[in-house]
C-alpha cells in the first residue's frame, strides 16, 4: 500500500484528530494571512509615497550671512549631476501691480491704498513642482501647468477668475511697483502682458488674519514663468537677470535618502556654502511614513511570534498523538516499511490537513478584509495627525518657499492602505505553513522514528 493512501485512510479513520489540527492550522494561518496582507499594504503605501510625496530640498542664498552667490543655471546643472535627484525648480517671488483685474479685497481695499491691487508672484520653471500644488495645498482646475518653455503665462485662483470673469486664454496686465521711485522712472514703466493657461482651485485653507492685506491672500496669489519676472525685474537693470532669487528646490527620488543627497551637493566645489542656505523638507512624507514603517515592524514581529507559537503548539499536539502510534509504527516496520517511508506518510497526513486549513484560512481572512482595511486606515490616520500635530511646533521647513507656512493636505490613509487577500498572500501563507508542518511533524515523528526496531516494537507491545 501507497504512503499517500495510508495517509488518507488514516485521515478519515482518525477524524477527529484531522479536524482539531485542522481548526489549529486554520486559526494559525488565519493570522498569518491577516498579519502579511497588512503588512504587504504597509510595504506597498510606502512605494506609493515615495513615488507621490518625495523630499526635497532648496538652496538659495543666505543674505543674512551676506553671502554674495547666486543660485544660477551652472550652479543647477552642477546639483542635477547628483545621483538621486530627479526634478528641479527655480524659484522667484515678487510682488508687482495687477492691472485690468481686481484682487480679492483685503486690508488695504478698506484703506483705499494702492496696494490693494498688490498682489505675489510665485515664478517657477514648473508650476506643477512649486511647493503649494506639489505638497496638495493647491490643484489644478483648468488649463494646464507652466513649463520650462513658457513665457508670459500664468496660473490664477478660482476666486479670481470668477471676481473679474476671467477663463483661460485670457490676458491681464502687471507691472513693478514703482510708488517710491523717481518721477521719470515711474512715467516710464512698462506694464507686462500675462496670458492665462491654468486655473487652480484651493484644497486646503491657508493660515491668514482676518485683516489681511491682498498679497497675503491666498486667493491673490499669482503663478508665473521665469522669463515673464526676469523681464519685469530687468527692466531698469543694467545686466540681465540671470539667477534665480528665491533659489532652487531639488526633489530626491528616495526620501529616506535624502540626507546623503544633501551631503554629496555640500561637497560640490567652487561654492562657499556657508554662504547659502539649504533647507530640506520631507516632513510630510516622514509624518506618512513613520506609522507605516512602525506598522510594518510591528506586524514581522507578530508574524515571527505567531509561527513560532504555531511550531511549539503543533509540534507538542503531533508528539502527544504520536505517543500513540507506536504500536502502528511497529506493524509498518514488520512489513518491512522503512523509516523514511513513514516519515513520508506522516509529513503528507499533515500537508494534506494544512491544505484544507490554508482554503479555510484564504476564505476567511478574504471576508475579513474589508474591515481590516477600515480599521488599519483609521489607526494609521490617527497616527499620521498625531505625527504632523506634534511636528508642527519647530516646522521650519515648512517655511521653505515662503513666509508664511504651507498648510498642505493630510494624507489618506484609507486610500493609501490597501489590505488585498490574493494569491501572493496565500503563497506566502501556504511557504511558511508548509515550513511549520515539515519542521513540527519532522520533530515529532523523529522522536519515535529514531529510536532503535527493537525498542519500537518494545513499546509497541
């Protein structure tokens, strides 16, 4: 007679034992299967976050310092040659004079100032990658983002666009501020054309006082091309300018790597650093990541425990059996069944068992899922707001760009996390289960196996 069918009669023959390590398995693998999807969601909503919320990092000149560098295009392209970095961003603010529009009202409209139609420029060689529409403050509605190749373009609110019945394609005017300046100087003042191609819409409230002045407003703010400032600044200069004022912002591809990023650039020569200032910002991505990285700790530690718990347990339940299949193992010796043969038949009634219990398991943990996913998202959450709460007292880098800080979008982590029961879950349940029954049955069956036929058939009789 076949091991494999020795197995199976002794299955159906022993029920009862079949179903107990069979409700033992199942539990196991139950956890198992539970602990690793949610560890894979863990794994998986940190690539996403990589991927979607990067670090990054500005350099720009310390004036404080006097530092007399320029933050420049050969400056860039020197940074660009370090590994790990995978955008750019120049970055200009100024304040200029709308003209043919009106800002939304704030302080000085109330005063009748002039600087009522003051409003902020935000130039950058992508709009895409400027903090407020890359950290989720701000989203584009309509039209499209400024690029490199723009020139004399711009990206308005929706709160401006509907006070002055703009869209895009539009055009609107500004020019420098010139209040203080000598009589000539203002009579010949340009005023610059802007070309509307985007509208943004504002996803998260900026922090503002209930006396604002327009240019504070988050709803005034203007985003332009580098070339559209640089020719208003120039204006009235002697030499071109050929820097970037507010500096550069660097976006590392990995941004748990992004302290070697930032060492490498400081070893870059030909620039005294101590005169530029160098900021890193990816306190959104480590306010996101820390919970998960904690989560996916956690659940390996309970992955190990329970397998471990799992080897003690089977493995003291197939050894009390055993204890009992001595006189059995006997008669299969007589036959002239060797040892080997036997271990093979108890190792395949256990498999079997295991299989039955990992179906088991697949179909449980996979009705279990939708509310392990509701529960893990809403703990992750907790985490991340607790995170960001008690970050908030020293966030300089928040300030990166601006002066005021950038409140951005918290991320969500029942979108982030993702708990799927699939066939990559079940093959690793069912690697490690086989792994626990080869090592538990091993253990137990070699205990009697090794002894020697005669004290075998001793303790048979």
């Amino acid at each position: 007679m076949s091991a494999v069918k020795r197995a199976w009669l002794y299955l159906r023959r022993k029920m009862g034992r079949t179903v107990i390590l069979l409700a033992v398995l199942a539990v196991l693998s139950v956890l198992v299967l539970l602990c690793i999807s949610v560890g894979n969601a863990a794994d998986t909503a940190l690539q996403n976050l990589r991927k979607t919320m990067g670090g990054y990092f500005r350099v720009s000149t310390d004036y404080e310092k006097g530092g007399e560098q320029q933050v420049d295009e050969e400056m860039v392209k020197k940074i660009l040659e370090v590994e790990g970095i995978k955008a750019w961003n120049g970055l200009d603010t100024t304040y200029l004079l709308v003209e043919d529009a009106y800002l939304k009202p704030g302080r000085f409209t109330g005063e009748g100032d002039y600087r009522a139609s003051l409003a902020r420029f935000f130039s950058c060689s992508d709009t895409s990658l400027h903090e407020y529409f890359f950290l989720h403050s701000f989203s584009l509605a309509e039209g499209r983002h400024i690029t490199p190749e723009d020139s004399g373009k711009a990206l308005i609110s929706r709160e401006l666009a509907d006070l002055n019945g703009l869209s895009v394609g539009d055009t609107f005017s500004a020019r420098q501020d010139l209040t203080s300046a000598p009589e000539e100087v203002r009579e010949s003042a340009s005023a610059f054309e802007l070309e509307i191609v985007g509208i943004y819409e504002i996803d998260v409230p900026q922090v503002q006082s209930s006396d604002s002045a327009e240019c504070d407003m988050a709803e005034n703010f203007i985003f332009t091309d580098t070339d559209y400032i640089r020719r208003v600044k120039g204006e009235f200069r002697e030499n071109p300018v050929d820097f970037y004022s507010s500096g550069a912002a660097f976006f590392v591809e990995n941004p748990k790597e992004q302290n070697a990023v930032v060492a490498e650039v400081l070893q870059i020569p030909g620039y005294d650093w101590e005169g530029f200032e160098l900021v890193q910002n990816n306190k959104n991505y480590e306010d996101s990541a820390g919970p998960l990285e904690r989560m996916a700790g956690l659940i390996t530690a309970m992955i190990l425990a329970i397998l471990l718990i799992g080897v003690v347990l089977v493995t003291l339940v197939l050894f009390l059996w055993m204890r009992d299949r001595v006189h059995e193992i006997g008669i299969l010796l007589s036959l002239g069944i060797r040892k080997r043969g036997i271990l093979g038949q108890h190792l395949l009634e256990n498999l079997l068992t295991a299989a039955a219990a990992f179906l088991a398991a697949w179909c449980i943990s996979a009705a279990a899922a939708g509310q392990l996913e509701h529960f893990v998202g809403d703990a992750v959450s907790v985490n991340i707001a607790e995170e960001a709460e008690n970050g908030k007292a020293g966030r300089r880098a928040q300030e990166l760009l601006y002066p005021d800080p950038v409140e951005s979008r918290q991320v969500d982590a029942q979108e982030l996390v993702k708990v799927r029961i699939g066939m990559r879950e079940l093959a690793e349940v069912a690697g490690a289960g086989v792994l626990l029954i080869l090592l538990s049955a091993g253990i137990a069956s070699g205990l009697v196996l090794r002894m020697k036929p005669k004290e075998i058939f001793s303790n048979a009789g």
